[in-house]
C-alpha cells in the first residue's frame, strides 16, 4: 500500500511543472503532504533573493530520541518540462513525450515525504527529521544559499540527489567557480584596414589556446564553455566574450588553475594590444569527508541494513551539499536511481524509488539506536 502510494506520489509531482524560479505549486504540494502527516512545514525568506515565487520550504515531524536528521532535495526541474507525461515500462518510469522526466529531483522528494509518512506511522524511536526542500538548485544552487544556518541544523543532512543506483554515497565534491570574460580590441575594416584593428576573438582565441582545459588531474578539471563575439564578417571584432569554469576537490589547486586562466587572458591582451575584463564567481565550496568517518559508517551501515552494498565515492559536480558542507553542516549526498539527468532518456526504476525510501528509513533508526538515552 505504501509503496503505491510512493509511486503515485512521485507521478503527481513529475507532473507539476516546476522549472527554476516557479517552484510554488509543486512547494504547497509538498507542504501539505507533510502536514497531513504530522510536520510542522514553513517557509524560509529567500524568495525575496532568488526571485523565485517560494521561499525554501523547511518541514520538521517531531522525534523521540535526540538528534536531528535532515534530508535534502531541491523542488526545480531543467527544462523540457512543461507537459511531462510520465509512463511506466517493465518496471522503469520515463517521459512519453519529448520532455526530461523530473527524477531529478523528484525522486529525492518523494522519498523524502514517504520516509516521514512511515516513520510518523512507527512506534519505534526516531530522531527529529527535518526536511530542507530548496529552489532554483538547477542555476546555482541559489536557494540553499540563503539558508539560514538554524534552518540547516542538524546532526547529519543526507541530500538526495545523486544519480546511479542505491547505496552510493557522495563523500565528496570540488570547489567551483566560474567566469566570464569580456575582451575589448578595435575595430576596422577586415578589407580595407585589417592592420589599424584589434580583434578581440583573436585574443580570445589565444587565451584559450593557452589555458589549462579539460581534465587536469583526477580531482581538478577546466572548461570554456562559450564564447560569442563580433557583428559582422568584414568588420574586425572590437568585442568578444568567453565564459568558463574550473573545479577542483583540492583547495589549493584550483585557486592555482583559477590564476592560470586568469593569466592566460591578461596575457593574450598583452600580445595583441587590448584589454580584457575578467569576473570571477565563486559558485560553492568543496568538500570531502574521511572515509572513516562516523557518518560514513552510518549511512554504510544503514545501506546494509536493507541489502545493499555500499559504495563511497567522489564527484566532478557540485550539490546543495556543498552549501550545506559550507554552513557546517555534516552532508552527503546519495545517488537515488535516476539516470540520464538533464536529458529527454531521463529514467527512474520503480524499485530503486522504494529501496531509496528504505535506505531513509534504515537511516533514521539507526542513528536513534545510536542516540544517547
């Protein structure tokens, strides 16, 4: 009974059309599916920040044991979103149409709600269970940025968004920041006076062609993502803008390739005579728990608990965990199942869906057996 209830939980919510910044109906979904099973749910003020039309829903179902554990996932989808029509095949739930289905992150809420139904439903002890539900995750993390800190606390935050199967667990992930770049030359007549021009695609090709790219170590990777510039073809280029990344589990390393990028701009416009103007964002800190680490073993533990081996692993991407790791939150990110994310093959087993709510559950009532009397 429960796990259909799960199910059709989780294809009410692919069809709530939910693209970053427009998070409010699936929001007072989620609020009041957990105020019907027993939560005190509210809204945090980042709305005024984001832009979005909610703020960061917060829920809260009462324990009976110290502690607080915290489960983690965002209410945005990617676009294509709009009109999702989700459809079951051999146990294996996909879009019918030309859309991304929205298990991410769908799958992370739904588990999310369905663990507080069977808990609220248990005897057995349980810690407080908070759950954290963010906006515009997809474009930044944005809503996770404007947690308060005494909205995130807690003992351990398992963020449930991670794809691939059940019992991975995300130990850890890179500091990232991004840039953008705007390259200033002169312009001229590509026919008639190529030599009074400066081109600004020139330099920006020469930066490019001299800064670290792609992937340089098995921690640290960079990327120039686009680049556009320039009016017309007989007109040498006055402007050119470049945008890119670089991302490192290794602090040190990636303000080292941080500087090297920077470097190789300042220095394509040393060569041919104009200026650049280079933004620099940093879009989250990084993160990396020990593997022996008490967390670790209870999630590890947990996972076992419903059949599973466990798997710890690092990553190239970033979460609300990262935000969370920033506040001083202990936070891991779990894979949940999906796979293909951010793409129309986007696909999410029936099975894996239940097992994730297990591994939930197995969670909370491990770390009540562990709580002090």
């Amino acid at each position: 009974m429960s796990d259909e209830r799960l199910l059709d939980t989780f294809l009410d919510l692919v069809r709530i059309e939910s693209p970053s910044g427009f998070e409010g109906a699936t929001a007072t979904y989620c609020a009041r599916e957990l105020e019907t099973s027993g939560c005190h749910v509210w809204f945090d003020d980042s709305a005024k920040a984001t832009g979005s039309d909610t703020g960061n829903l917060i829920a809260e179902l009462p324990g009976t044991v110290p502690g607080v554990l915290a489960f983690s996932a965002h209410l945005d989808v990617v676009e294509p979103c709009r009109g999702i029509h989700p459809v079951i095949t051999d146990g294996i739930i996909h879009s019918a149409g030309p859309t991304i289905l929205g298990a991410d992150d769908r799958a992370g809420i739904a588990a999310a709600i369905e663990t507080v139904r069977r808990l609220a439903k248990d005897d057995r002890p349980r810690p407080t269970v908070r759950l954290i539900f963010t906006v515009q995750e997809e474009v930044g993390l944005n809503g996770a940025k404007y947690l308060s800190a005494e909205d995130a606390a807690c003992n351990l935050c398992l963020v449930l968004d991670a794809e691939g199967s059940p019992g991975g667990i995300v130990i850890g992930a890179p500091t990232h920041y991004t840039f953008l770049a705007e390259f200033h030359g002169v312009a001229s007549h590509a026919g008639v006076a190529p030599e009074k021009g400066v081109s600004a695609i020139a330099m920006a090709a020469d930066a490019i062609s001299t800064m670290p790219f792609g992937r340089l170590d098995a921690r640290t990777t960079a990327n120039v993502g686009s680049i556009k510039g320039g009016r017309a073809t007989n007109v040498v280029a006055a402007c050119c803008e470049i945008t890119g990344e670089c991302r490192s589990l290794d602090r040190e390393r990636v303000e080292a390739v941080k500087a090297e990028m920077d470097a190789a701009m300042h220095a394509a416009t040393d060569k041919f005579g104009g200026r650049v103007d280079v933004s620099w964002k940093l879009e989250y800190e990084g993160f990396e728990f020990p593997t022996d680490s008490p967390e670790i073993a209870l999630v590890s533990a947990a996972v076992r608990d419903v059949g599973l081996v466990p798997s710890t692993y690092l990553t190239g991407g970033g979460s609300d965990a990262n935000v969370l790791a920033a506040l001083g939150v202990p936070a891991l990110a779990l894979a949940c199942g999906m796979t293909g994310v951010h793409g129309t093959d986007e696909q999410m087993a029936v099975a894996d869906l239940q097992t994730m709510v297990c591994v939930c559950e197995a969670v909370a009532y491990r770390m009540a057996d562990a709580s002090p009397a």
